[in-house]
C-alpha cells in the first residue's frame, strides 16, 4: 500500500499557527507492510532510517493509543525538503500515521491527527497542527483548539506559485526567535487581517486575499533570518502578485496572483540575482492525503 501526501502553507499570512493549506506539489511518498520489526528505507531527501525518522514516530503513536505492537517496514520517498518550511516533517508525520491507521483500520480524524502530531513533536519540540491538519484534509483549514481539537474547513481551489531556496531556517530556530509578546496594536491588526482573509477565501476573492497576506506576529521577527524578504517580495509584487508572504518559518515564500508561472520565475530570478538558487512549484490549493 501506499499513501501520499503533499506539502502544506502553514500559516498563511496572518494565521500563526493556525492557518493552514494544503498544495499539490512537492510531497511524500509511503509505501509499507506488516512486518516483525520496524524499519524504514529513504529515496530523495535525506533523513533517518532509524527509529528517530517521525514517519515510526508517529506509527508508533497511533498503535500505542489502540494498544497494538504492530510494525511496519516502510519504505519512503521523500520530495519535500527537510527545514523547507512547506511541512516536510508534517507530511513524513501524517504519512506515518495514515500508514498505521491502514494496517489497523483505524479511521478516527481525531487519532490519526494527535498520532501524527506526535511525530512533530519530536521533530520541531512542540506539538502543532498547522501543517498535518491542512496535509491529511487539504483544505484551508482554521485550528479552533486542540482540546478538545476543533478544526474549521473551507474548500479551495486556486492556483499558487510555491519558491523555495537553497537555504535552510529549522522550525526550532524560527520559533525560538519570536517574543513572548507583542504590542497591542500588532495584535489587533493581525485579527483584523485573519478575520477578513478567511470572508475573502470563503467568496473566492483572491485580490482581496493578497493584500491580506501580512503578519504582524511573526513574520517582523523571522525577517531576521530572511535578509531576502523584502528584495523579493517587491519582485513578486511588481510582477503581478496579488499577495506574498512566507510559508510556514520560510525560507519557502508563496504568492498568489493571475500568472503564477510568471510570478514564480521572476521570484527564483531575484533569488538567482543573490547567488541563491530555488526550486520553483507552481501548483493548486487544496491537494490532501490520497491513497494509491
């Protein structure tokens, strides 16, 4: 069997840590099996084959929550980048736990979730859903809380150009660089951003959209590690984007616009510029998990 899951914008623009969508390209590939102990082969990207790759994190998680000792051997391709910004560990997270839920029939939402929510702890030290929960639906999602978990939907089918550099931000080090807080005005701006996109999305308004794509929560702080921003986002903007933002903790940026080919070529051109390479994707919203 095997399953695929593609990467995510979490965020997306003034939704720290609780917008989130999924897109079509890149993604992960798992293929498994049953089998007497655990093990995991790795084509692409580079990561574990060991019992610290999160793909047997989050398996794991979800057999111990059904009291099974179930193993498998799994066997994973992985085309998101690890510290892409676009859920690389998310993806490897959900693929996991929808590997295990296959084997075990297991077809809770909610476990599925929580066990793949597992594996993200283990790779970035906290526990968020922000990209397994926009990865396995593939919908725009809105995380209301996590306990109990209530999570919103809006289906979305638009197109978005994906760029991601050849540099490296690890979640960790993105978030250790927030405050613990922030002025009033940031704050209120922020809702009235959020607030205002999701009515945009819901009437498919995607003009309205881009000029929503601000932060005033994160995104000041993580510019820090992104001396690009700025020099991009004009770039993209003067090409015909709508809106720009970052996705997830970057360095992957996104935006949305009329000709989203174009947009993506002069980003990765402007990047070139800086002598840094990018991939460029340019793909559609909402692509979730599916099965082969």
């Amino acid at each position: 069997m095997k399953v695929r899951v593609h990467a995510t914008i979490a965020n997306f623009g003034p939704g720290f840590d609780v917008f989130g969508v999924g897109v079509g390209k890149p993604y992960d590939e798992l293929s498994f099996k049953e089998s007497d102990e655990w093990m995991v082969r790795v084509k692409g990207y580079q990561v574990p084959e060991n019992s610290n790759n999160i793909a047997i994190v989050s398996a794991k998680a979800l057999a111990a929550m059904v009291g099974e000792e179930t193993a498998l051997e799994m066997k994973l391709t992985k085309g998101i980048r690890p510290k892409s910004g676009i859920g690389s560990s998310g993806a490897s997270s959900l693929a996991g736990a929808l590997a295990m839920a296959k084997v075990l029939g297991v077809e809770d939402d909610e476990m599925i979730l929580r066990a793949a929510m597992e594996g993200e702890r283990v790779a970035s030290g906290s526990v968020h859903g922000d990209n397994v929960i926009p990865a396995y639906y593939g919908d725009f999602t809105i995380i209301e809380s996590y306990e109990p978990l209530k999570i919103w939907r809006i289906p979305v089918n638009f197109e978005v150009v994906v760029v991601l550099p050849a540099i490296e931000i690890p979640t960790s080090e993105a978030r250790k660089i927030l405050p613990s807080k922030i002025p009033r005005k940031d704050a209120i701006r922020n809702l009235a951003l959020a607030a205002s996109l999701i009515l945009a999305l819901k009437e498919n308004d995607l003009q309205t959209v881009g000029k929503l794509l601000d932060d005033r929560i994160a995104l000041p702080y993580r510019k820090q590690l992104m001396q690009w921003y700025e020099t991009v986002r004009e770039a993209a903007l003067e090409a015909g984007a709508y809106g720009f933002s970052v996705s997830g903790s970057g360095p992957a940026v996104f935006a949305i616009g009329e000709d989203v080919a174009q947009i993506g070529k002069v980003i990765a051109e402007t990047f070139s510029g800086m002598d840094i390479k990018a991939d460029v994707y340019v793909t559609k919203v909402g692509r979730g998990a599916i099965w082969f």
